[in-house]
C-alpha cells in the first residue's frame, strides 16, 4: 500500500476535518501518499482528487464542516457505478480508502472493499445513530451547541415565565435529545425510541412553577413531531405562556469541541492502521470509551443503542407532589 | 429624593442586569435607597417591590435576562391603572423611577412623570427600534448571538454548496438584519426600510457561486417575511440548494458583550444622576457615540433612523459581472 | 435516612453545581431533606448548613464555580476536629453526606463513615488526577477552556510564524496537557508521568516551518515546569521567535460543558442512590464510560492512571524528515 | 488606478482579515486588481506579492490574524528601503497600498505616499492607542476575550472569596484596561494615564466583603505594572487571598466580534473609495461613531485620547462607608 484516500460523506459534522488532519498526518508519518477526495462518492467517481501534505491540514483541526466537502450521491447503489470509482481509484494509484459519514457511507466502503479496494468507515454524523458505537464524530460539539442555545433560551424563558419546546435534531435517534436535555436542566425530554406522555410533561412544568421555578424547558427530538406539534399538544394540559423553537442547521456546524476533536483524531489515526494491517471492510466505532470495529455488514442488520439511563435520571430528578 | 424604584418592562435583553446594577451602585454611592420592582409595570400596580444592595447586584453584570423580570401589562395605558401605580410608589416612599425596555415603557415612565414621580426611560431592546438612538441596550448581543449561529450554519453551507436564508429579529427595524449581515459576509441583506430585488441577490449568489464561492447566505428581517417565504421567491431565480432558517427566540438571550454591558452601565449611572439633577421625563439614547437625553414626548412622534450606509457598504463589495 | 447533607471541598471545579443541584433533586424525588453545607469542611464544623429547594437549585446547571463555596481547612486532618463535624450534623438531623472535592476531599468522607455518618465522594477536580476514575467533574470544561484559549494563541502564532509554549493545569497529572495538547494540534506535548525531550520537539518544530507550517504550539503540564523555563531549554536547539503563555485561573471556572453538565448530574444522582441503599465510604468514578464506586481507602493507595495513547497517536502524526 | 496593493503590519489583531476582504471585494467591485502583500513591509520590498480574488477571502471575515502575515522590519525607516520597497511596487504595476497596522505602520504609509505610491493607513491593533480615533481593528475582540476570562476568573474567586488581578495588555494606553474593567464589574482599575491608589482600590475590596460581596478584581493595564506587582502592593493594605493573573497572547487571537468586522469591513471600503478619489497620506479613524481621515502627519504629533469618563462611573458605582 502507497497511497490512500479519504472522503467525507452524508450530512457534514465538526471533527471530519480533524479526522482528514489525523488520516493525512498518520499515513504520512508512515510514508503513505494521501490523497482527499472531494465530494463524497460523487468526487470518487468523476476522479476529483487533491493532493494534502501536513501543511494541508496544518489549519483544518479547529475547522467546522469539511474541507473535502459532501454531496449526495444515491448512483453509487449501483453496482456499475461502484465499478467505475475503483476504476478512478486504481488510476490514480490510490489502494485503499477511508469514509467518514453516516451509515450511508458504509454501503460504498463495502462496495469497494469488495472491489479489491480495502476500505475503512469512521462514523461521522452529529445524530449519533449508527450501530455499534457510543459516540460518532460531531455529536458532541452538536450537543455544545444546541445546549448553548437552550442557555440563552432560557434567560428568556425566565424572564417572562414562559415554557419553551425546542427541537433538536437526531432523526430517527434520540441521543442528541436526551444528552442536551439532561444538560439544559429540561423539564422533559421526547425521544423517538420511547413512548412520552405530555399530560406528565405538563404536571412536571405546572409542579416546577408551583415550587418557585421561573421558567419550563422541554426538549424535543425532532424525530418525534415539531416543537409547534408538541406547544400544541402541551396548551391541552395547562394554560401555559409556550414557545416553540427549532434549533435547525447550526447544529451541524461550529468548531469542534476537545471530545470531537480527540476522538476524531484517534479514529483517523486507527483507521490509517487498521489499512497498514490490510484490513478492509470495517467500521470504527466506540464501545466503552474504547475504539473497536466491526464489520461493516453487521452493521447493515444491527440498531444503534442509546444510552436510556439519562432518560431515567431525569425522571428521578422529578418530584410532583 | 431618598428612595428610588426601578423596573424592566417589555421584551427581556442581555444588559438589562447590568444597568439594574448601575442603577443600584449608583444611587447608593450617592445616599439613596433603590428598590427592584419586580414584572414590570404589572408589579408597580401590584407593589411587588424588593430592595436592592450592593451584594444583590454582585453577580448580575454578566447575566442574560432581566432577574426583575418583565410582564406584558397594557392595562397601564389607563390612567386609573397609572394612578394607582403611583400611589403604591408614593406609599412605599418611592420618589423616582427608572424604566428599562422598549418603546412601549416609555409611555409607563411619561405617565408616572406627570403623575409627580420623576421617569427616566433607557432604551433595552434587541431591536434597536428607538427612536433618538443608534443603540439599544441587548443589540450588541443579539447581533453576536445571531453571527455566531450564522458561522455554524456557513460551515454546513459550505460543505454542501447550500445557499441558507435566516431570518433575525428586529420587528420592523432592519438594523439587527444590516448588522449582523454584513458581519457574516452575506450575499444579501433584506430589511423592511427598503425596496429588496430577489433577482438581483439571486444573480449575486450564481456569480459567487461561479466564482468558485462554495457557499451562499442571505439575512433576511422577520419584519419582510419568513425565510421560508424569501426561499421560495429566491427559486423562482435559480435552481439553489436553499434552506430556511429562523434563529428564533435564542437572539434574546446570553450574556451580555463588553459593548452591552458598558453602555448599559453608562446609561444606568447616568439616569440616576438625571433623577438627581431633578430630571423627569426624559429617555437616554446615544447619538455619535455620546450619551443623550429626549423628552419622551419627541420620541412618539420619531422614527428610529437606521445607518442604511451599511447596506450601501455591502452592495459595493458586490460585483456581478 | 430523611436529610442529607452536600458540601465541595478543594479547589472549584466547573460542574460541581450541577452536582449539587442533581443530590438535590434526586433526595427530594426520594422524599429526602437536603442541606447545603457552605465553605466545606470548615463550614461542616462551624454548622453553616442551609436548606436546599428545587428553586434553589434552579439556575445552577450552568453555573461555574460552586455556590455553596469552597474552603481550605486542613484542621479536618484531626480527629477531634472530625468528631465535631460530626456532632454538627447529628444535632441538625444530617444522616449522610455526599462531598465533592479532589482526593483531598476524600479523607473527610472516609473520616465522617468511621464516625458513622455514611458519606460518598464525587470527583470534582480539573485535573483528573483521581485514582480508578478516568474522568473527574470540571476536567471537560477546563479542556475546552484551555483549548479555546490555545485557538486564539495559534491565530497570532500563525501571523508572526512564532512557536507558543503553553502551561495548561493539572498538578502532578498530565491528562489536561495531553487532551488539550491533541485537540489543539500541538507538535509537543510535555506531562510529567513521561520522560520529554526538548530537541525531538525543536526538530518537529522545524520540521514543521519547512514544510509550510506557519505556527508551532507546545503544551506543557504546570507539573513539569514554568512555559518559560521550557521556553528557555527550547531555545538551545533552535533559534525560534517562542513566546510562553500561562493559562492560569481561567481554566478552574466558566460554564460546565455538555460533558460535564450530563456526568456531573449522573454522579450526584447515583450517589444519593448509593446512599439510600446505605451504602458509605464510597468513591464514585468512571471506567469504561461507566459509572463504577470504589472503597475510599483503596484510592489513597492507588494512582491514577491517564491514557498514554493520547501521547502515542501524536507522536504518531509526526514524521521528522 | 489599476492596481492595489494591501498589507498588514505590526502586531495582528482580529478583524485584520475583514478588511483585507472589504479592501479586496470594493476594489474588484470597481474594477481594479488586488495584490495581497505578505508579511508587512519586508514583503513590500522582497516583492512577495499574490494576487487576490473574491473567492480568496471568502472564508476570512471571521478569521482571527491575519492571512497576509506580518512580520516586523525596522529597516524600512530607512529611506533606500522605502525606495526599494517603492520600486517593487511599480514593477508589479501596483499604483497604490492600503496599510492596516498600528501607528508604526503609519510611517511606512507615508513613505511610500511621498514616493509617488498613494497609501492610506488603517488602524489596526488591539491597543486603541491611535491618535484621532476612539476605535482600532481588534479593540472589542480583545475586550471581549479580557472580559470572557475575567468572567470564568470570577467563578473561583467567588467559590473561595478570593481577589484576582488581572492584567490586561494594551501596551501604553489604558483602553482596553479601562473597557474590560467596567465590562467585568472590577473594583479597580489601574491605567497608565491616571494615578492610582493602592490604598483605595484595597478599602473598595474591603469594603465589598463586607457587605456581601463573595469576591474581588482589579483590571490592571499591563502598562502599569505585572498583576504580580500589583498584587505585592495591595497586601500591604489588607489581608487578601490574592491571586495575580496575565492574560495575554490570547487577547491578540480568536474570531472577530460584530463590532470588528462591522467597522474593518466599513473602513477597508472606505480606504478603497480614498484611492479611487486620489488620496493618499491618510489615517482612517472614527470618532463621535463616524470614519474621518487625518493626515498621516498629523498623528505623529498627537496622542490618543482616552474615554476617561469610563473611570468616573467605575468610581461612582462605588461607596466605601
């Protein structure tokens, strides 16, 4: 192996570019070419391809989004399509691959694994849903930043007496939920993997003002239904001065935060390894604060697991009478 | 005088703490007592009175919100309700009063003037919608809270070529949307004061975009239309990727800036020293950059101007050909 | 048991609050008492104990810093002192006591068990430097303060092509130095549990500047020497333009991170728990992203152990020629 | 006019890069070229000049530093350098320089204007120390990163009841020290242009604990003397757990504010529209709020004048007895 390249795929997230910085610094350091592929399997296909030296990415590490830049790409489903970006790829000398994104990513790393082409997936999405890992690259600065929000929110909130619902973004998964609610002090959380109950949500906020509290927080996956769904649903329960908010695209932007960007680096840093080993075919992934892999099919038939303790703890922080 | 109240009124805004502060340390530095009078005029009427000390104030300067909290109170517009306001000033001994907010407090302070008890207004608003001013306390703040989240979603922006279009507040004022539009580096700028050209930001975006610009923004005033709306008169124009964005309720809180926290300490410590030059009636704005004083009367019949030259700045960066 | 009391203890550490307001939380869910005890183990003897309401605890969560305040009180070391501590919290009903504090902390809690008084110990330190646990309260935040801190460094590095040499905190511990130094993209990182070498570093560095880097940032535990003194030895293998910076108090306060808000809330939730269940003499921790308890005892003959892989994967992303 | 040229020089400040954008998107708006010169003056004479294009600076609005580098070079006081520097330009068809920098770079300005090439300076440092302008380039970035670190200061000098002293840079001028002060609820502030008194400032503090107040900090401008002096000073007047703070290098670094790129963006607009009308030999500033130029001549023959009135209110929010 001589020269590798790394895309970024799916919705972009803070840390894929310290992720290119420590996969573009790693094989060098272990006398690899790296070569960036731009615009995800798209770029793979049409052969865009840029060379990046360390002074390349001597800025990137701090950088929100990325770099190499993303597009959507459903053609590489195909089979023929899949043929043609292993085509680009052996042109260009490039013998293995990494992909950080979503779960969709990890279609094309198999698909082109399979084409002789070893590749390794990096879970790169603030919605922290994938299979097997705890944690996936942007979560936690999109958690800082829609905490941040809540924050200033509920300066607001407080001085009006007002309840806020405020979505964040998680899809179909509600760890962002969970981890920003317990963060922001929410009087409720509603997640998509767990049933809710607004009439208990509305006893906790009329409970919380009763006892002296000056403002209600409820954070809302927006998996479940939009913060004015649930405003609506709440106004059923109690005569309460409710706003409804949604956090929207800032979350998927930003800085990175110390978490995102450490474990961006050790996941790129492992993934240049696991291709020096001749590995292919994986997925990188955290399961008790340690990195792991599986292989990628597995993930095609496993369901991300979140952490439902916090759920629990925030009901156990909840007194109503 | 010995004993002076003072109230927040209308919608909250990062500074509000720190001019209650200054108002406080203030007036005790020169002998007098200050009472916090809680939900604005609603409390006044009420006598929801708390006394203020130095102690109580240690904490406040760097905090969003206003911990006097506020409350919608229209009832204030009668003048029985004026009335017995002031009677509950006189019986608590209170011979002056100082109101913080938006234009609608400046009718309160007018209206306790006449009634014998000494008014000044300072301008605390997000908006910058006041007459007689080019500042309000809280729109540094939200001009920083609103940057800040358009950085984020420039991230995302341009890591999928989008064109966001986010609205931010102001009512009918453009300044926050001027300000906070040339900060980001918008493509375009819509205000209520001025006639706006779809097609013409709809050029500016294509040329930028074929200049090889991997991202496009447009702020756009809540007091034209909803993003939503400007995102599809804007595809009438192109075929962009554009997304809607509302920043929403998060631009009225947060701490203070240095900008909000001096001025609104200027103007808290120089009300204070109106009331004990026996001044009544009079709102504090600042004007080329000085602190000055209107009769609230002249401010009913005045419109905020803007500096629309930052519009002109921004249309002389553009080029489309 | 029917009251609990809490106390912080040691140096402040960001997230203690949320500790405190989750111990608060979660005994009045259970129907339990809480009192605040001010000033630690010097407040414990002298009896400035207050009670603790969910309006209380209200607007704590983000708070830096400890409101029940901390103090220094080595007297506790005695028994006679302990005895009265002791005392103080039988006559005020007090079964039980959770504290916070650093390993210091830790001998009153064991001290207070023997009396009979279960207590639990929390880790709230910034320098993570606390036996079985991988994660201390306030070492998130105090991470993103000094990495934040080290972004704006590296701006006016890059303009100048200077080398910085930053102290970051820890005492004998070298885990903020080298999770500040990863995320910051530093060239050297110096900790004192590892052997450094100044002239690997200076050829980094200049291996760096030739090959187009425009910056150099080292970052260096406090436990191992002054940012001058390493400055100093620097300058012998190379003339740099190397200025040292030392991050000092900033790092000990500011609003607890997302991380430190949701471990924070999950530690003072498990420790009321642990005590309902009457159990004492308890250190609470973290391995393996877990929550875990370990006897008091078997920390004092313990030594934390920080994860050296940070080391290895930097050192990994070098290549000297 | 066909031809500009841009450079930074000095010390680099946040907001640097918003100008150069302004600089370079208003001059290809009306037609001309734009030639980035790198590192300062030393770049002016070794002829390292690169072209710039809208799409260059389009990510830089809110970019700390400065891209274009600077570098310091005594040299060119020296009239055969001026010269040499003159001559490069005209080699490379530049008709004209806009210089941001602090009042060293003013001289160069001015060089290069008598040597035919029309130049116009634009005040750039974080110091605010320019004659016949209240604002520079980086003023209320610096004060904003001052004030953030004082705020996470204050949340352990509160938990302990400590007295920070912080210094604050600002070189000769007290600006900075005397903004942040004010901003941070200082109970000193200590400037070069006006005596201080170590007596007083220690009664404030004093007198502060006494009536509450759980903790204390004085802002000293670095022109003055180390927060380490300082501190030896102000035990000689009390018994504090006092604790000296130096923040530097940072002050220097990190995202513009609002403020900074509003004002860099309004002033590299106006320096082109300068050119264009054939000035040259001008200092661009702001005073009462507006841009105004002075001859370059003038500055070197006047001092800064400083917002003193900021250290009245300072004093009039405070009582000793």
């Amino acid at each position: 192996m001589k020269r590798i390249g790394i895309l970024t795929s799916g919705g972009d997230a803070p840390g894929m570019n310290a992720a290119v910085r420590a996969v573009t610094k790693t094989a060098i350091h272990h006398g690899l070419e790296v070569f960036g592929i731009r615009y995800g399997f798209a770029g793979l296909v049409a052969g865009d391809f840029i060379p990046l030296t360390t002074a390349d990415v001597d800025h990137k590490i701090n950088l929100g989004g990325t770099f190499l830049y993303s597009a959507r790409f459903p053609e590489f489903a195909q089979e023929e399509v899949q043929k043609k970006g292993a085509e680009q790829l052996r042109k260009h000398g490039i013998d293995a691959v990494i992909v950080i994104g979503g779960d969709g990513s990890y279609h094309g790393a198999l698909a082109l694994t399979r084409l002789g082409i070893n590749s390794i997936g990096l879970p790169g999405t603030i919605d922290n849903d994938i299979p097997y890992t705890e944690y996936t690259i942007g979560y936690d600065t999109a958690s800082t930043t829609a905490m941040d929000a809540i924050d200033k929110i509920r300066d607001t909130a407080s001085s009006h007496h007002r309840v806020f619902i405020v979505n964040v973004m998680g899809r179909g998964c509600g760890d962002l939920a969970m981890r920003v609610g317990l963060a922001s002090g929410a009087d409720g959380i509603v997640i998509p993997e767990r049933p809710y109950d607004v009439k208990k949500i509305a006893e906790t906020l009329k409970h919380g003002f009763a006892e002296g509290k000056d403002h209600g927080i409820v954070v809302v996956a927006e998996g479940v239904m939009t913060a004015e769904e649930f405003r609506e649903e709440l106004l059923k329960y109690g005569d309460f001065d409710a706003r409804a908010n949604v956090l929207a695209h800032m979350q998927r932007g930003g800085s990175p935060t110390v978490e995102d960007r450490v474990n961006a680096t050790k996941m790129g840093n492992y993934a240049v390894n696991l291709l020096l080993n001749g590995k292919g075919g994986l997925a990188v992934g955290m399961e008790h604060g340690e990195l792991n892999t599986h292989d990628i099919l597995d993930l095609f038939e496993a369901k991300h697991q979140g952490d439902f303790t916090l759920l629990d703890v925030n009901d156990e922080m909840t007194k109503l009478d």
